[in-house]
C-alpha cells in the first residue's frame, strides 16, 4: 500500500493510532502542500478506501440488533456495548457505537481531504479519482446517516479541531439530499469495470444509490436505477451459491461492491481500526475449535432458531448461511468446540474463519475475508421491492424475486400486491442473513417493534449520538428522542 505524509483528524479529533495508509513524519508538514501529483491523489484516495476496513463493525451490529442474531461471547459482560445494542438498552456511552461514529467520520475526513483540494492540479485521469473519493463520502455517510440521524455534514472540506464549537448536526433529508448528488456524479464518472479488483465502478455508484432511494421510499427514483445495474450485464448470480462466501471466491460476477481485506500484516485489540483484516471473522468464530475447515474465534453474532428455521424446505442457502456446529462434529468425530454465551449451536458461517490463511498475528483480528457489501442478490431484490412497493410493476417484481429464489432451488412466488411484499420481504431475510442488513430493513420498513425484543418506536429507529461528542460542542447538540 501506498504511504502518505498527512495530519488527518476525524470529528472526534483524533484516531487514536496510524496505519499502513497513514505514516506521521512531521506535524509540521501542512496538508494543503501535499497534493502536488498522481501519486498524491492516488495515496490519499487509498487513504479514503483504508477506513471501509473499519465497516466490520456496522455489519456486526447490523445482524446483532436485529432478531437474526444474538450477541454471544463469552459472558454476559464480554464487550459490553455489544450486549447492550442486542438487549436494546445501549446509551450514550457505548464503546462500539462510538467506534462506528469515530471511523465512519474518519472516512468523510479522508474523503474530504481529496475533493478539498480536487482543483490543486490536472492529470489524465483525475475525474475517476475524484469520483471514486465521492462514492466513499457518500457511503460513510449512510453510514452515519442510518445509524444517527442527523449528523453534521462537511462538503469538500474536512472537520478539523475546533470546529466543534461551531459546526451543528444537518438534518437527515439534506445528508440524504447530499448523498444522492455525491453518487449521481460518482455513477456518471466511474466505468463499468476498473482495472484494479477491488475500486469502485458505475454499478457500485448506480447500486448504492437506488439503496439510499430506497431507505427514502422513493420507489419511482430507485427502480430504474436498479434496473439499469440489472441491465448493465456486467453482473449474474453465482451458479454454485455454496462458493459465494469462500476465500478463492472473491470479487465474483455477483459482488457489486466488495470491501478488500488482508492478512499480511498483523494487528492487535490496541487499535482494531488498523487491522487490514476482516475483525468482525474472528469475532463471530466458534470458541476454542478444533478440527477441519475452520479456525477458531470468539462466538460473537450468534444465528437464532428462528432465523435458522426461517428458510424454506430445500432451500440450499441455509447450510451456506448458517453452520450447525452439532451437525458439523456429528459429521466430524474430531471436532471440539467450547460453548460461549447464549450458544444456539448455530455460527455465521458466511464470515467465520477458514483454514488456509496466514494466521497473522493477532490471527483472530486479521482474516482476509472479504465483506460482499451488495452483491447482484440484493439489487435484484431492492429492484422488485421499489417495483412492488412503488406501484410501478409486480410481474417485473416477481422476476426479480424469482430469479433469487430459483438459484436457491425454490419455485416461483406469483403473489402480487401487500402478498408479494411480504414475499420480498421474506426472501431479503434469508438471502441477505449474516450480511449486516436485517435491522434497517426492520426499521425502514416499520417493522422492527413487532420482530425484535425490546425495541421501543420512536426510539430505537436511531442510536444515541456518543456523549463525548455532544461535550466536545459544550452540549449544544441535542440528543436522539429516548437517549
């Protein structure tokens, strides 16, 4: 990875540690000389893409504040912001949710740091990197956006010291206003296919943005876009769905936009941001493992009987999914296993530790699994949800759909109208399980009081803002309704 020479201060003023995208020499090297060449743009756009790293956490969280999975462990007290957002009783002080503010901001920060100074000079090939840095912008803040609300919004200049005195959160509809002309003019700049696996391309840009219609309810904007992606014929679904999530399966026609992870350099628990390695792999292992095909983890993020119960009969994406870890010993004498905190016997096998990697230390910290973050499935099932919901077209809804269910061995659904809704609804459960998703499709949707323990409407839709934060401005924010 390329190393760059910059100060970078999150909202929070400060990450707490440097990476290999971020090498301090001097803090007396001001920014605004940097960008002086390609290489410049190049490093700091690498900069941008480092802290989409960091997502293990949001995707975690995702499954674990929804009614998919439970938070595990090994006590009841092991990480005990986790178990807070699977009870529904986190505060404002909450170390995970802090960390997911902190990062995600660290992101726009970096973001911002190339389009702050877009116009510094002109190289063949500028207009994809800018483009590029305003996809990430974007998508760091739907991030932030679903998970807070109202957040404070920075345009092509970055959040340094001192402005918390000043700056105030922008209300959700102009973040979500921004986010939509950010990917607009990323869609418009970027190519189909990039020569770097990896690198954000049109249908990413196209993909994302039909998502942020859609978290909107503006189903008349996100079905085209959708379709296009659709249409593009650049993506397919996966013959074989069992491949979809193994290692040497990477960047595959399905996968629209895939976070990239490494193991070959170490991290530790000092600083879980600098991990070039999946972190969210480890922590959702089986505790104390032995035996073929997997390693061992911290049995976080703990599948349910009701979601394992939720596929269909004969559909092949269950076992894909979700492991039976007594089916699997069953079949394998030679497995052992301990059983951590609220075992159901099921693990994401999806984003669980295989065998084969380096084993860098910490090894639990540092999988190469990486993070499918839209893959074909999930468009073509947001494409017929806009269809549906939209009142824009069931038969061409119920292909979309069909198409999913097919390549998981299922017949067609024929159901039109609130019926095939709840169909569409159904199939995002169990194809999209273990991916980070199900909680805001509950909220979204207003579903999520009926389906998660403990969820309070009118409160838990958003997540308190972390209370350093609001002490930073001399408490001038106000907090989310019910924090």
């Amino acid at each position: 990875m390329k190393k760059i020479v910059f100060f970078l201060a999150s909202f929070t003023f400060m990450i707490g540690c440097t990476d290999d995208f971020v090498e301090v020499d001097s803090f007396d090297e001001t920014t605004e000389n940097f960008f002086n060449s390609e290489e410049d743009y190049q490093s700091a756009l690498t900069a941008a893409y480092d802290l989409l790293q960091s997502t293990y956490i949001n995707v975690m969280l995702g499954e674990i504040a929804s009614d998919n999975t439970l938070a595990g462990g090994e006590s009841a007290v092991d990480v005990p912001g986790i178990q807070e957002v699977d009870d529904m009783v986190h505060t404002p002080v909450n170390q995970q949710l802090r960390d997911l503010w902190t990062w995600m901001f660290a992101g726009v920060n970096r973001a911002n740091y190339v389009l702050e100074f877009k116009d510094n000079i002109d190289f063949v090939g500028k207009e994809g990197i800018i483009a590029e840095a305003t996809f990430l912008r974007a998508y760091y803040y739907f991030e932030l956006v679903k998970w807070f609300g109202d957040v404070p919004l920075a345009v092509d200049q970055r959040l340094l010291f001192g402005d918390q005195d000043v700056i105030d959160r922008t209300p959700r509809a102009e973040v979500y206003a921004q986010i939509e002309q950010d990917l607009i003019f990323a869609a418009a700049n970027l190519p189909l296919n990039q020569a770097d696996t990896g690198r954000i391309t049109k249908g990413a840009a196209q993909a994302l943005l039909g998502k942020v219609y859609l978290f909107q309810n503006k189903f008349q904007e996100a079905a085209p876009v959708l379709e296009e992606v659709i249409n593009s014929g650049v993506y397919e679904l996966l013959t074989d769905y069992s491949s979809m999530f193994e290692n040497d399966n990477e960047n595959n026609i399905e996968s629209v936009f895939e976070v990239q992870y490494s193991d070959i350099e170490g991290a530790g628990f000092g600083c879980l941001q600098c991990s070039e390695g999946n972190v969210a792999v480890g922590f959702n292992g089986i505790r104390n493992y032995s035996g073929p095909v997997f390693e061992s983890g911290f049995s976080f993020n703990i599948p349910t009987q009701e979601v394992f119960d939720a596929f269909e009969p004969g559909d092949i994406r269950r076992d894909v999914a979700i492991l039976d870890i007594n089916a699997w010993a069953a079949a394998n004498p030679e497995v052992s296993f301990v059983e951590g905190f609220e075992h159901t016997g099921f693990y994401n096998r999806k984003y669980i530790a295989r065998q084969g990697d380096l084993n860098t230390g910490d090894a639990n910290l540092t999988n190469p699994n990486n993070y499918r973050a839209i893959r074909f499935a999930d468009v073509l099932l947001m494409a017929a949800e806009a269809l549906n919901r939209g009142g824009i077209d069931d038969t061409r809804a119920q292909t979309y759909l069909n198409r999913v269910r097919n390549r998981a061995n299922l017949g067609n659904v024929t159901a039109t109208g609130t019926a095939l809704t709840e169909a569409i609804y159904q199939e995002r459960r169990v194809e999209l399980v273990g991916e980070g998703h199900r909680f805001f499709d509950l909220v979204r949707t207003d579903r999520a009081a009926q389906e998660i323990d403990g969820f309070q409407s009118g409160k838990h839709e958003l997540f308190p803002i972390p209370l350093i934060e609001i002490e930073l401005t001399g408490n001038r924010w106000e907090q989310n309704p019910g924090y």
